[in-house]
C-alpha cells in the first residue's frame, strides 16, 4: 500500500475523459501524435478507448493471474503520451514483434513498451501491423 491505494488501483479503468486527457498532452506536437495513435488504435481495434489509471489510454480488457496468486485486470494495448516520447503498451514481450520493429524506424523498446519520440519518425504501415500483431496477442 502507498497512502492507501493499492498498486493495482492505480492502474485500474477509470470512468475519466480521454479526450480531455489528450488535449492536456504537452508538447503539443506530442498531442497531435497521441490523436494519430488513438484514432490508428481505435480503428483497428474497433474499441472505444478507456483510461487505465491516470496516464494510459487503453483498449480492450483482459484478467491476469500470476502464479504468485495476485490478479487483475488490465487493457489488451494502450499508449500514454509521456513529454518525451508516446509509449506503446504491448502485450507479451516486445521481442515477439522483432521482424516487425526492424522496419518500423526510430524507436526504442523496454520489457513491453515500445517508445516513438515523433510519429513521424515511424512508419505508419508498420506501425499498424505491430497494432494487429499486439491486438491479436490478446493477454501475450
């Protein structure tokens, strides 16, 4: 617990209003990019989106179990338009969508999370095909 609220809260769906999230993103080159990437999701997902905790725009729900016994429920995708870069939340591992990543241009990647500084800097093909690949994922 930190003040109360539980980790998995904090992550939790949140009835809060993505759009007015997205109008907040800063820079504003950065928001402009967050409204590509939820209207690029949204498309190819055919989900409304949703905000997970206070940062993340996910679509898409799916419950975990871990064998530790802890559980919840998290989005299948989501992004966060962060002041340095957009993060992609994926699925599973981001070295399941390597063939994928070698095309995709500037990027960088952690456990699960693939960071673009500029949509600008990728492309949107690609980029759409690492969407349908994360999406059919699922829970990864």
């Amino acid at each position: 617990m930190n003040g109360g609220i539980v980790a998995e809260d904090r992550m939790a769906a949140t009835g809060d209003d993505v759009d007015a999230f997205l109008a907040r993103a800063e820079p504003v080159e950065r928001r402009e990019d967050a409204l590509r990437i939820a209207a690029l999701i949204g498309r190819i997902t055919g989900e409304a989106p949703q905000m997970w905790g206070s940062a993340i725009v996910g679509y898409g729900r799916y419950h975990y179990r871990y064998d530790s016994g802890r559980e919840g429920d998290m989005c299948r995708i989501g992004f966060s338009p962060r002041k340095p870069h957009l993060v992609l939340y994926l699925p599973g591992t981001i070295d399941g969508y390597g063939a994928l990543l070698h095309r995709l241009g500037r990027h960088t990647r952690a456990k699960a999370c693939l960071y673009i500084k500029r949509f600008a800097d990728v492309d949107e093909t690609v980029l759409a095909q690492v969407i349908e690949q994360a999406w059919s994922r699922g829970t990864g």
